[in-house]
C-alpha cells in the first residue's frame, strides 16, 4: 500500500520531532511537560488539529514499548476483504497506513 502525500507529510514531521528530541534534551524535557506549546514554538505556528496531544517518553532501552493507536472503522460499502486491507479514516476520507507499510517506512529512516 502507498502512502498518500498526506501520510508522507504526516511521516516527516513526526521524525523531525523525534529527531529533535533525540538530539535536544531541552526540547525533549519541554515537549514531555507542555506539548502544544513545545510544538508550536517548533514548529513556527499555531498547531491545525484539534486534539490533545499526548507525549510519553519511551527511549528507555530496557523496555520494549507498544503503542495500542485508535481502533480503524471498516467502510460499509466494500466488500469484506478489501475494508480489512484498507481501512478509511471516516472523517479525512483516506486511507489508513498498514502494518506493513509503516514498518517498511520505519525501517527505511537513516540514522
């Protein structure tokens, strides 16, 4: 599956932010007490969506962490296999990003 240009820009800012925290402790520290405001200083705006933003560290290498992210609604009017390989995001209209393909993006970030 490929990503939309959407899920690409979304994609590019997360790893600017996580880069960022790698390198900053200063900005990792603001960014675990206030993230919006952390955010919005970074990012030079206002930030466009209108949801909490929650931020947990998980950098401690003794753990291995597991993120359980919002459960995809299935679309109605595709059959039964196509709505379970692509999900939709009911209210953006796109598609949701796979298992696969996100690990494959992942694996593909140089360090």
């Amino acid at each position: 599956m490929n990503l939309t240009e959407e899920q690409k820009k979304g994609q590019e800012v997360f790893f600017r932010i996580i880069s960022e925290a790698w390198e900053n402790e200063d900005f990792k520290k603001d960014l675990l007490e206030n993230p919006e405001e952390t955010l919005e200083k970074f990012f030079g705006r206002k930030l466009p969506i209108d949801k909490k933003i929650k931020i947990t560290d998980q950098s401690d290498p003794e753990y291995l962490y597991i993120n359980i992210p919002v459960k995809p609604q299935h679309v109605n009017n595709k059959s039964e296999d196509q709505s379970e390989k692509s999900p939709v995001d009911h209210k953006s209209g796109h598609r949701m990003t796979d298992y696969n393909s996100l690990y494959n993006s992942l694996q593909k970030i140089k360090k």
